[in-house]
C-alpha cells in the first residue's frame, strides 16, 4: 500500500474539535481520518465533517470518542457503523470499521464484511475520496491512498476505483456531478463512460428514491449548482430520474443569480427541474423522493403558484394587495416566478422589492460566513440560514453574532 508520509496536518489540528478527538484515538492503533475530510484538507479547505474509518470495531472506537468528549454512540451493527454525537450537539462523527461491500443485486444497499485498510480503499466512489489518514499518535499523518488517489487530485480528475461502481450504487453518477460542480474536478474518459452507459442501462430506476433525494438535494444546493444541472442534463440524468425531471441550466441560472436571504436553494431549483410535470405527478413525484411533508409543500406551492403569479402581480391595484399576495407565500415561490422565462421587468422589480423589504436587511450574515467557519457545502447551509432569518423575523435573536453563533448551532447539529 503506497503512502505519502509528508502530508501538511498542522490544519487539522485548528478544526473544531479535532484537538479532542485526536487525544481520544491516540493510542488506538488503526484509526483513519476517510473521505472528504482528507481530501479536502488536501486541497486547503476547512471541513468539520469527520468520517472515520477503524481497523476493527467501530463502535469501540465511538465509545472512546464518548468517554474522551462526553456524547452518545449510535451502533448500526448491520453496516458494521456507530455515530458518535457530543453533548452539545457542535460533534457529530461517523465511525465505519474497514470492509468490502458486495451488492445483491444493483442499487441495493451492500453487504458488508470486514477487510482490512485496502479493500476498505477501493470500495469507494473516486480515488480523490479513496484516502485514508492516520490519526492515532505512532503513524499520525501517514496517509495511504487508492492507487494514484493523491495524483488525480492533483491533476482535478474524478475516477472511479473500479468498472461497476456507478451499476452497484447509482447515487455515485450524482456524486459525480456534485464533486464536478463544487471542486471544479472532470470525469476522466473511462469514468465518463461508464457514467453514459450507466444511465443508459436505466440505473438510477434500481434506487430507492429516499437515496436519491438526499444525493440530488446535495447537488442542488450547492454554490455552484448550475454546472451541476448542465452536466445532468448533457449526461441525460434528469429524464433518467424522471421523465418529465428537465435540468434546465437557464432557469436554474436566472433563479441563482437572484440574491435573497434564507432561500432553500435546492427546494427552489427542485421545483424548476420539476415545473413540467402537472399536479398529481408532482405529489408522486414528490412522495417518491419521501420529501418531508414541509419542503414538499414548499415545493409544491412554487410549481403550482409560481407560474401565475408574476401575472396576479401585475394586476395588483395597491401595495396592500401586493402584500396580501405575496405574504403568504413561501419566498422560492416568489423567486421560482422571477427565474421563469418572460416576465415583464417591471413586475419583476416589485416583486425583488418586496423580498427585500421583508427580510429587511436583517439577516446579517451570509452562506460564506458558515463556509468559513467550516461547514460543508450541501443544503445544511440553507437550512441553517433559514432557521436564523425566521428566528430574527421572530425577535428571538438579532445582531451579526447572534445570527452567527445561532446559525453554527443549527448547522451542528443537522448534520
Ligand atoms: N462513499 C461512497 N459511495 C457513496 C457515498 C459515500 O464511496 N455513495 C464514500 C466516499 O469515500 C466518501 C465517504 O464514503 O468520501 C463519505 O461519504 P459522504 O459523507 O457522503 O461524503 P464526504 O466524503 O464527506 O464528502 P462531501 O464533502 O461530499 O460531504
């Protein structure tokens, strides 16, 4: 197994909670920092999401987290997993003991057996997330990796670490085009092609659509998630999930491109990719993706009263009625309205006018105040920001750092 011994990890040091949790595994031999957390200390970025992997029993090690922090564990025995959660809520910590994972049938969910380190490796999606670092006090700051792992992130490539990968878990041709979009990373030739002959075989249709959702929320909801939605579409995706699901980069672009505070990005471009499809599809549509019952009807409403309402708008004879209209209304339908081709400029403008004098101003701090402090990109962030816009609309709590120590606390403890 070839390894990198000069990996820089003063970094990880300065995350939050790192200290603790290194002083928990420090005489606990094979223990790893896995995934994202490497590869994105790798790259430079902050991140306080920690998997970690363990040769042995993972819920041992999640009892050592616990006695070390003070929190509660978690055992899933059947995935051979134990989540760790701080008293506070600010930790949570996903232990996985080393396996393969063989697949019953495709997109099912795996079966897993314990192995050792390297075959833990190449049962992963891309070589960039096939990385572990050692974290316990002997090896800290050994890093093994998937053959190349290191040299493809390098060269910005996402490759799969074996031909049946997009077959066996169909949520990875998502994960693809997430790591594309949010790193700026290219599928190299062969992983591309496997990823158009995967949705060209109709894999997505073998995947429960609750794992779905999650994987097309992520995308969704990333910063840069217009590149995301072009590349479904050249690759055919969203019809492969739905065939009435259109990727449509325009609108997608129009409706980023709008600046409102505590939208939920991905429940709004969800309802664009989804404004064709009628009522009853769009329940069933909805209920297949197990939405919980809130954002569906967030959703719903932008489909449904999204497309009229630039025109009820225009028709409004006073403020009072703009209001009246307005008001009750979820703000992604107003901005599903707004990123729709055709309105008129006009109406636009009042609509934007009256989302800003909602908010107000209040909202005090933005998603790149939560990236900065280390939360991960993904619809955390818009959730986060949406508690703390409603919280300050409630008088409960108002200031720059009482938004931004509330809006840490939300995001901490969903993950
Ligand atoms: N993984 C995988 N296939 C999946 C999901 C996850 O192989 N369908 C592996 C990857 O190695 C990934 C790790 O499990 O790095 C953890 O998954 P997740 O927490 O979803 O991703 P992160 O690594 O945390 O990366 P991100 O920054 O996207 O959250």
């Amino acid at each position: 197994m070839p390894y990198l011994p000069e990996v820089k990890t003063e970094a990880l040091r300065t995350l939050p909670g790192v200290k603790e949790l290194l002083e928990a595994v420090a005489d606990r031999p094979g223990t790893y920092l896995v995934g994202g957390a490497v590869r994105d200390l790798m790259l430079g970025f902050a991140q306080f999401d920690y998997d970690l992997m363990v040769e042995g029993d993972a819920g041992e090690v999640a009892e050592l987290l616990a006695d070390r922090i003070g929190g509660t564990v978690k055992r899933h025995p059947r995935f051979l997993t134990a989540n760790f959660r701080s008293t506070d809520g600010s930790l949570s910590i996903d232990v996985a003991s080393a396996r393969t994972e063989t697949y019953s049938e495709p997109g099912a969910l795996p079966e897993v057996e314990p192995a050792d380190l390297e075959h833990d490796l190449v049962r992963r999606d891309f070589t960039v997330n096939a990385m572990a670092l050692a974290i316990w006090r002997e090896r800290f700051g050994e890093l093994f990796e998937f053959p190349d792992a290191s040299a493809d992130l390098l060269a910005r490539v996402l490759r799969v670490t074996h031909d049946r990968s997009f077959i066996d878990d169909p949520t990875r041709l998502l994960r693809l085009l997430r790591y594309g979009a949010r790193l700026g990373f290219t599928a190299e030739p062969h992983t591309e092609e496997l990823a158009r002959a995967a949705v060209e075989a109709g894999a997505p249709s073998t995947v429960s659509g609750g794992r779905i959702r999650d994987e097309l929320l992520d995308l969704l909801a990333e910063r840069s998630a217009v590149v995301g939605v072009e590349s479904m579409y050249a690759l055919g995706l969203d019809r492969a999930l739905h065939p009435k699901f259109d990727a449509d980069e325009y609108v997608v672009a129009r409706a980023t491109n709008e600046q409102v505070d505590g939208l939920r990005q991905e429940l709004l471009l969800l309802a664009l990719c989804s404004r064709a499809m009628d009522e009853p599809t769009l329940a069933e549509w909805l209920d297949h993706l197990k939405l919980p019952r809130r954002d569906a009807d967030i959703v719903a409403e932008a489909v449904v009263r999204g497309a009229t309402l630039l025109p009820e708008l225009a028709a409004s004879e006073s403020n009072a009625a703009v209001d009246s209209l307005l008001r009750p209304l979820h703000a992604e339908t107003i901005v599903f309205a707004l990123a729709l081709p055709g309105g008129d400029r006009e109406t636009a403008d009042l609509a934007r006018l009256w989302l800003t004098e909602r908010s107000g101003g209040k909202l005090e701090i933005s998603g790149a105040d939560l990236r900065d402090a280390g939360v991960g990109e993904g619809p955390i962030i818009g959730r986060a920001l949406a508690e703390t816009l409603e919280a300050t609309l409630n008088g409960e709590i108002s200031g720059r750092e009482a938004q931004l120590s509330f809006a840490l606390t939300q995001a901490r403890s969903d993950v």
